[in-house]
C-alpha cells in the first residue's frame, strides 16, 4: 500500500511517499482502509523534530474508513463497520492503518469519514472542556478564545445547545461574523477591543 514515512525531521520535502505492505491487525487492533486522514498541527511538529519521534516513521494521528480486518480478542468492530480514531498511533497518513480497537469509534451513518477524521479530536477538545473541566450549565456564561476557529466553532455551538451565553474572541469581522453563525452571542474583537473590559 502508499504511506507517507520520514527518515530525517525538517520541512515537508522530508515526507515520502512510498510502498509498504499492508499491515495486519495484531491483538487487540483493527486495521481501517482509510477513506480520509486528518491534518493537525502536531503533525508539523513531528515532522519538524520539534516534537520527537522515532525514526524512521509514519505521521499522522486521525484517520476514518471501514474497518477491513480485526486482530484477535476483538469484539467491539466486525469488518464492513466505519470507524474513526483521533489520537494515533502514528501513521495515520497511509491507505490502511492499524490501531487499537479502545482508541478507535463507531462512525455513524450521516456522518461522512471526512468529517469524522477532520472533527473527531477538536470534538473530543470541545467535549472535554464542556462536560469534564466544568459541566457547563444553562444560563451560565463562558469565554471562548479563537471562536472562529476549529475547536471554537464546535465550543460555540455546543454551549449554546446547552443554554450557555457565550462570549467569543475572534480577530477580524469576518471571523466574529462566522462566530455569530454558530452561537456566539457576544464577539469581543481583541485586536481593537479590551477584552477584559469588555467581558466585564
Ligand atoms: N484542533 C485540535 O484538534 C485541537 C486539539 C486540542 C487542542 N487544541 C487547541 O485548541 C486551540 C484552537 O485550535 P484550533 O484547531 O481551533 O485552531 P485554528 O482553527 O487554527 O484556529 C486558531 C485561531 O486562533 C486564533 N489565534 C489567536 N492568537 C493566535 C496566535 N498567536 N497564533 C495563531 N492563532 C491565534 C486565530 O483566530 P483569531 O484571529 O480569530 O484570533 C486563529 O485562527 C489551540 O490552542 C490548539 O492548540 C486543538
């Protein structure tokens, strides 16, 4: 199969495109013929050295597609399901890859293997922050940085369905526009505004 290996860190002349075979499931794992692979910052990191990795290695930590084979032990996937992962192991960047079955979920049907690759950790981000960190409640207030980015349009949208008044900080009307599109009710623009002022 094509999958992308670096053998040295630095810019992105360092990935390679090559022919590895095709993994096998070991125990416990699930191999996904990947319809869609996601693209993080983290990537660069690793691929730079500022983040080191083994080499040589694959990059890549989100990935989604229909599950091709399962290892031994295996129950809670069958071959023909969908599945997403978000949180590696690396290698995401190939035709199939192999990962543990905890790491990984179902994708429901509706829900494209784009968006589950591109959305599942930045939802995952927005979930922990909303239920864990603190139980967002209806009627309270939060402050989201970055509104308008990717973890920020999913925040934005959540909290509002969850009957919080939200304040979002975005760096240009465009953005603080695309913010007021997913629930942010207040747009504080940081760049000409006193934000603490203004939360106040
Ligand atoms: N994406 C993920 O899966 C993920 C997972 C875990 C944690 N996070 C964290 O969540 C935060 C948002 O991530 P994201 O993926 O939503 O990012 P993003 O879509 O790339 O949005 C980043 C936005 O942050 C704002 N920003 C403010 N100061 C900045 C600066 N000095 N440099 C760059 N951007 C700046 C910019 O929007 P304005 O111009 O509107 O300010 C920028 O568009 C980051 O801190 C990231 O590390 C992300």
């Amino acid at each position: 199969m094509k999958a992308v290996r670096i053998e040295t860190t630095g810019g992105p002349e360092v990935l390679r495109l090559v022919d590895v075979p095709r993994p096998v499931p070991g125990a416990g794992e699930i191999l996904i013929a990947q319809e869609a692979v996601g693209l993080n910052f983290i990537d660069t990191y690793q691929r730079s050295g500022l983040y080191p990795v083994k080499l040589p290695s694959g990059l890549g930590l989100e990935g989604a597609g229909v599950v091709e084979a399962v290892g031994e032990g295996v129950t809670r996937f069958r071959p023909g399901d969908r599945a997403a992962y978000c949180t590696g192991p690396l290698g995401a960047y190939a035709e199939a890859h192999a990962v543990p079955a905890g790491r990984a979920v179902r994708v429901p049907d509706g829900i494209t293997s784009e968006l589950a690759a591109a959305g599942l950790l930045k939802g995952l981000t927005a979930q922990f922050l909303l239920r864990s960190c603190h139980a967002v409640q209806p009627g309270e207030t939060i402050l989201v940085h970055a509104a308008a980015g990717g973890v920020g349009l999913i925040l934005c949208q959540w909290a509002k369905a969850l009957g919080a008044t939200v304040i979002g900080t975005a760096g240009s009307e465009a953005k603080a526009a695309l913010a007021r599109e997913h629930g942010c009710d207040h747009v504080i623009l940081y760049r000409r505004e006193d934000v603490a002022a203004r939360v106040r």
